[in-house]
C-alpha cells in the first residue's frame, strides 16, 4: 500500500513538473491580422486585433508591410503598447498601383506573435503630368512648359523640369517654377546647336510623391546676335535731330537701345556722345531718341547700338554710320 502511495505521488510531481516545462512555452501572447481600410493610391489603414495579451499591457504592437510576399525587406509601423483588443496604424508614401503584404505583430515581455500575412493594392493615382514640347526662341532663351491634373488634391509642393543632353538622364540639371500652378514653365539657358531632353515634375506630400511627365528632344538654334539697323535721321534743326533704328532681337534679351553721336567718324571718345533712352525688350521693333544741343552747321556722325546678354556676358552690336548736317544758325 505504501509503495503504491508513493508511487502517485511521483507521477503527480511528474506532471507538475512537465505541465510547468510546458507553460515556458506556450504563447501567452496572440495576435491577429484584420482586413485593411481607408485604401488609397499612397496610403492606407492597416488593423490587427490582440486576442490574448496574457493579462497585462504589451510592450509594442504595430505591423509589418512589403512588396514581397515574404514580407522581406518589409517596413515596420508601430502603435505603441495596448491590452487586448482591436488596433490600427495609417502609412503613407506606398507607390501606386502596386501589391503590398502586411501583417500585424504584438511583443509582451519574451513573447512575439505575428498574424496572417493579407494583401492589397493600391489604386491607381489620379494625378497626371504633362510635358510640352520647349520654345526655343534663342539657346539663350529656352521655355520649359508643364501641366498637371491633380485630381487626389495632393499637396503640391514643387513643380519643374528636368534636363539633359541624354535620354536617360544622366548629368541632368533641374530648374524649378517660380509658381506650383498649373501649367508652370521655366526659362534656362543652353548651349546653341545641341540636342537636349526635358520632362516635366511634381513634388507631392512631403516629396514622398515625384511624378514626371513624358520626356521631350528639341535641339537649340546656333546663335545669332541682335541685328539692328540704323535708319535716316529726321527733324534736323540747327541744334537737334531725331535719330531711328530698328532691331531685331532673334530671341536674344536686350538689355539697353540707343545712339552714339559724334562729330568724327570714328567716335573719339571726346567728341561721342550716348544715349541709352531707347529702351529694352526681345520683340523686333523701332525706336527713336532725340539728339540734342547740336552746333549749327557741323556734320555728325551716328550709329544705332544695342546692349544684351550671351552666356552671362555682356555684349554691344551696332549698326552702320551714318551721318547728317544741322542747319546754319538763324
């Protein structure tokens, strides 16, 4: 009978002991991956659901998410601690039209449990841009135009162009709109007779976005400096004359129009006088400004001149010589 009792009770320690060995290894902890909601082109509300948090809060839940099925490489979102109970995170910046995987996690104490891995796609973004093809008016004066349909109402942080002498881009520059409106452009300056390749760009929530537009080739001109004609002086008095030009600016930025005037043929510097009165502009036109304070009876000399830019620089053309007498004194 002793033997018996005894016996019993080894077997009782026994599975205490065991059941306690088992305990080290059960889960105490059980998560669960819920359906996704709020899904968008870039974003979206993922859900998980803490089934048993062993009586007490969790150090950290949250989510894995990837584009690859077996969540490698995957991006993490976390939530903070919690009790049991439903969860959910929101992420941003996802890429349209595109397959992720995710699954929610929980860790308590030693414990982790992940759920199910579940899918979704995100919609296609409804958000377009356009590159128009450049104007090139001179290679020192290139328009970049774009345009865009922003139909997600995204923030739309920047807008540009970027550009190259290679299709693919490599050695590129960028140029950015003074305006994020639509359609926006841009003016640069290129180097003449060269291919180039250009396409618009957006920038969109927090630059998580960058969308461009269909590349376009153009090709620059060669350069042509402003050509400018000095016409007939008119209204000659004894001590006036109204001295005329005409320009045409071939794209080229002008900065100044106007005359020299001098009694010598070569324009010595103390006899030549200058005035600058004619304006500015691109636009092939006429312009006239009155020379003043002449002497009676003297033959001067003139020549219409222009002032632009070229690769930074400053630069003068002129037009012929001419010449007119004023009028004796009366």
């Amino acid at each position: 009978m002793k033997r018996s009792i005894v016996f019993c009770s080894l077997i009782a320690v026994m599975a205490l002991v065991i059941l306690s060995g088992c305990d080290r290894f059960m889960k105490v902890v059980s998560v669960k991956t819920l359906q996704y909601s709020n899904l968008g082109a870039t974003s979206v509300t993922l859900k998980g659901q803490i089934v048993s948090d062993a009586g007490s809060e969790l150090d950290e839940r949250g989510f894995f998410y990837s584009t690859s099925k077996n969540l490698a490489n995957h991006e993490e979102v976390k939530c903070g601690p919690g009790r049991k109970g439903d969860f959910q995170a929101s992420i941003s910046g996802l890429l349209p039209n595109t397959k992720y995987y995710y699954q929610a996690y929980a860790k308590g104490d030693d414990d982790l449990d992940v759920g199910d891995i579940m899918e979704f796609v995100t919609f296609d973004l409804e958000i377009t841009v356009e590159t128009m093809q450049p104007e090139v008016a001179s290679p020192e004066n290139v328009t970049f135009k774009g345009s865009y349909v922003n139909n997600e109402n995204f923030d739309i942080e920047k807008v540009g162009f970027q550009y190259s002498r290679f299709g693919d881009y490599s050695n590129s520059s960028i140029i950015y709109s003074t305006s994020t409106a639509s359609p926006f452009s841009a003016v640069v300056s290129l180097a003449p007779s060269t291919t180039y390749y250009c396409r618009a760009f957006i920038q969109a929530q927090d630059s998580t976005i960058v969308l461009y537009g269909e590349s376009k080739a153009f090709a620059t001109t060669e350069f042509e400096a402003p050509v400018v004609t000095t016409l007939e002086a008119e209204n000659v008095t004894s001590t006036s004359a109204r001295l005329k030009a005409q320009i045409t600016a071939n794209g080229n930025n002008i900065n100044n129009k106007g005359f020299y005037w001098s009694t010598t043929s070569d324009f010595t510097p103390a006899t030549t006088n200058q005035d600058w009165s004619g304006g500015a502009g691109s636009a092939a036109s006429a312009y006239e400004i009155p020379a003043n304070n002449l002497t009676p009876s003297t033959t001067y000399y003139y020549k219409a001149c222009v002032q632009y830019t070229k690769a930074g620089v400053d630069q003068e053309v002129y037009g012929e010589v001419r010449s007119f007498t004023t009028a004796a004194a009366k």
